[in-house]
C-alpha cells in the first residue's frame, strides 16, 4: 500500500475515533448555567444567569431536590428502628427491702429486659431506601432538564429579539427614503411636473411602508416582553448592568 493510501486510512481512523469520543461526552450541567463568580461571560450567558435566578419554577425544583435528599437520608436511618429494646424497672429492685425480699419472693425476677427485631424491616427497609434515592436521582434530573430548556429558552428568545431588531432597522430605514420620495413627488405635483397618479402612487409607497414599520416594531416589542418574561427584569436593566460590570 502507498504511503499516501495510509495516510488517508490513518486520518479516516482518527476522525471516526475523535467522533465517537465526542459522541459519547455526557452533558455537565454544572456549565449549562455559569455561577455569578463566572468573568468574561457574554451578553447571551448573562441572561440565562438572569433567567436561572429568577425563575420561581427553578427554586421549586432545587427545593423538591434538596427534600429529596433529605428523605432519602431519613429512610438510611430507619435501619436504626430494627432492633427495640425494653425494660422494665422500679424502686423494688433498684432498693429492695428485707420485707420486700421476704413477703415478695415470688414475683422475681425484680426486673426484665426485652430484644426485639423486627425482621421484616430486613426485607422494606433496603427497598425503601432504593426507591427514596431513586426520588431523589428523579428530582435532580427534573433540575437538569429545566436547565437544558431554560437556556434554549433565553437564547431562542433572544435570538427573536435580535432578528425583530434588525428587520425593524432596515424597514425604518426603507420608511425614511419612501417619505423622502413622496415629499419629492408632493412638491414635483405642486409644480405640475408629475400627475395625480404618479402622486399617489408615491403616497401609497409610503403608507405601506409605515404599515410594515407599525407591524415590525409591535413584533420587535413582543420579542422583548418574551424575553423580560424569563429573565424578570428590563432589558435595558440588563444592559446597563452588563455595560458597566464585564465591559
């Protein structure tokens, strides 16, 4: 085989192992939402920051997550409850007395102790602990899952936001040379230059184009509202705040 032959089979083993290796990489859902500590985040990460701080159904799931853990913890320690001990203990026999020893006799012995183990607890208690831990594995994928779609969230909405902003630019940009030209027509009809229809025409360009405009800016509006929405504060707040903090 040529050496070249071998080294494209080479390049193709790699690429099949560099692609199967990043396949089977598992999600760190620790980096789906950065810490506050985290510097040199951009504008985008700020918001699902934001979105993961102020979002009621987060805490929620952290506190379902956090009760979980703490009946998982309970039902561990119920193999305390297996053994019982009891007793059963008076003033006769801690001080007896000689008449006591000589008139009672029969009731001895003075004092009793009992073990007892429930020997069904043997069988429920490790079943319960698997299903608390279970919960409790269930409850932090219910975090996780709320992660992954926060996040795909903000930045889908925000990328709505972006497109809504540069379509409204463009038409306000397309509205101002429409007017400019029906205010050219105006004055070129005054002069007699042009005829009513060209007139009009003109005037027609310019209000279709206000009518884009107008249906633009209501959707660039609706936009930031879905956005402000998950992120539960003003845009411009975020902005601002961002300015000033990371740049």
């Amino acid at each position: 085989m040529k050496k070249g032959s071998l080294y494209k089979s080479g390049l193709a083993v790699l690429a099949v192992f560099f692609a199967l290796q990043a396949y089977s990489q598992k999600v760190d859902y620790t980096k789906i939402i950065l810490p506050n500590y985290a510097k040199d985040i951009s504008f985008e990460e700020r918001l699902v920051q934001l979105a993961w701080e102020n979002n009621p159904q987060n805490r929620i799931l952290s506190n379902n997550v956090e009760i979980a853990t703490h009946e998982a913890r309970l039902t561990k320690a119920q193999w305390l409850d297996i053994i019982t001990l009891t007793g059963n203990l008076n003033e006769f026999a801690i001080r007896p007395t000689t008449e006591f020893q000589r008139e009672r006799a029969q009731f001895y012995p003075l004092y009793n102790i009992n073990l007892s183990l429930r020997l069904s607890s043997l069988i429920t208690n490790p079943q319960k602990t698997k299903i608390a831990y279970i919960n409790l594995q269930n409850q932090q994928q219910n975090l996780n899952l709320q992660k992954l779609q926060l996040r795909s969230d903000v930045l889908s909405r925000y990328e709505n936001l972006k497109q809504a902003r540069e379509l409204l630019a463009i038409q306000l940009e397309l509205t101002e040379n429409f007017y400019n030209a029906f205010l050219i027509a105006e004055d070129n009809f005054k002069k007699g230059q042009i005829d009513i229809n060209q007139y009009n025409q003109r005037f027609e360009d310019y209000k279709n184009a206000q009518m884009r405009q107008r249906n633009l800016e209501a959707g660039y509006a609706t936009a930031k509202l879905a956005l402000e929405e998950l992120i539960g504060v003003e845009l411009e707040t975020v902005e601002e705040e961002y300015n000033l903090r990371y740049k």
